[in-house]
C-alpha cells in the first residue's frame, strides 16, 4: 500500500480505494459470521429513509468479538486514518450493511453533518467500507461528490452530481466525514455487502458508545491497541482520565500514566 497516495487522494478528493486490502480468509469468516448473525438476531430492514427499506444493517459488531476485532486495527486501513485524523483516533462505530435488490439510493450526506461546527474544518471523522462483495454501480455502490469535503454541508436528500465507488470484493473505500455521499440503489438480483468502520478524532463523542456497548471483560481480551482504538486510552495525555490514570490501567489494575501536566 502506497499510504502517501492515499493520503494524497484523501487530501484532494475525500476520498480513496485502497484494492486487495483484505486477505480472502478474513473476507469469508466475516461474510459468515454476519450472515450467522442475521439469523440470531433476526436482523430487519429499519424501516426509514436514511437506513433503508431493503437494508439490512447490524450495529455494535466489536460486542461479537471475533473476526470483527481484527477489523479496526487492520494494517491496510488504520495507517490511513491515523494519517487524516491522528493515532489518538478512536473507534466510532462498526456495523454492517447489506444492500438488498430493490433497495433505492440513500440520500446525499456528509457523516459529520450532525457536529455543530463551521465549514470547512480539519477531518474530525475518517470512515471506511469494506467490500466483502463486488461494489458497482447497479448494486448500490457508494455515491461520492469528489472535493466536496472542503464544502459546506449539503442540502440532505438534495441532488447531486456523483460518482459511484465500484470496487472489487476485498477492497476498501476510506472517506473524511466530510464528504458528501451516500449508499447508492441496488437494481440487482444479489445482495451488496459491506462492512462500514468508523473512525473520529479522540477529542470527539463517539457514534456508538463503546464503554457501555462492550463489556469490560471482553474489552480485556483485546489488544492493546484496541483497547485504545475503543476509547480505554487518553487523548494527547488529558482528554478521558480518570484520577489522572487511565481507563485501561482501571481495566487492567495499575500501571503507570504520565499526563500532558507531568511533561
């Protein structure tokens, strides 16, 4: 992976597609467990206008340990939003998304409409999709609005001039948040699978909230670095201390915390 062209690309257009990014077997055992877990958790369609009538999505995916903790701490992906964002980066969310035939496209956003500050702005949000099936145009590929990271936010739902993210199975498309885009329509016969990881800045209030979304001992058993990507660490050595320690040294009894102050 040549990370300073993507980094050039995520830069200049908002984007980019980083090809033969994941290995086939990890592939497999993802496509797999969430089928698996479609059928326990009788996952549906929600029903809305943003997340779809024909799209099957499941949320809280690190609650299932694994494959899914080998998804954001993976070498072709996490350098890539350390470099928009930077390594205090934290986890915001992991869901999957399955696109449906019939499914219609979903309407033009950008993923940190919602924070209330001015445009345009540095990357506060780094998001990622994993294409664990073909993406392209018919079946729902992701629409892009290139360089419309360094706009204002657009008119939700409006219409806009895009470019459909096609990519082959094993593949992955990394976008700053403030990229204009959306899901696009599947006029298929077959499924459009996706896994989306999403990543903001350490000083930003994570999409899902991880610390009640995964139990403790389960967050034990991670990595180190994991533990940090969920929100176990400390923001440039202030931002989420706890008695001046550190929520992973709570997790794990002890260990030594040297705060922005001590430097």
């Amino acid at each position: 992976m040549d990370r300073d062209a993507h980094l050039q690309a995520l830069s200049r257009d908002g984007f980019t597609i980083v090809e033969n990014a994941i290995e086939p077997a990890l592939i497999d055992e993802l496509n797999a467990a969430l089928a698996g877990l479609e059928t326990l958790l009788d996952a549906k369609p929600a029903m809305n206008g943003f997340e779809g009538h024909n799209t099957v999505r499941i949320y809280n995916l690190l609650a299932y340990g694994e494959p899914f903790t080998r998804v954001p701490v993976h070498a072709s992906v996490l350098p890539l939003i350390e470099g928009v964002l930077d390594e205090g980066c934290l986890i915001s969310s992991l869901s999957s998304i399955a696109i449906d035939p019939g499914e219609i496209a979903q309407p033009i956003h950008a993923d940190d409409m919602v924070i209330p500050l001015d445009k345009p702005h540095r990357a506060i949000v780094c998001n990622s999709m994993w294409a664990l099936t073909d993406f392209t145009a018919e079946n729902g590929a992701t629409r892009l609005v290139p360089g419309s990271h360094r706009k204002g936010n657009p008119d939700y739902g409006g219409q806009y001039e895009s470019i459909a993210a096609e990519m082959p199975k094993g593949s992955v498309l990394v976008w700053d948040g403030a990229l204009w885009h959306g899901g696009g329509a599947n006029q298929t016969d077959n499924r459009r699978m996706g896994v989306a990881m999403n990543y903001c800045a350490g000083f930003i209030r994570q999409q899902e909230n991880q610390q009640l979304g995964l139990s403790p001992d389960l967050v034990r058993g991670f990595e180190p670095r994991l533990q940090e990507l969920v929100g176990y660490g400390v923001y440039r050595g202030l931002i989420g201390h706890i008695d001046k320690q550190s929520p992973v040294q709570k997790l794990n009894g002890g260990g030594a915390f040297k705060s922005i102050w001590d430097s």
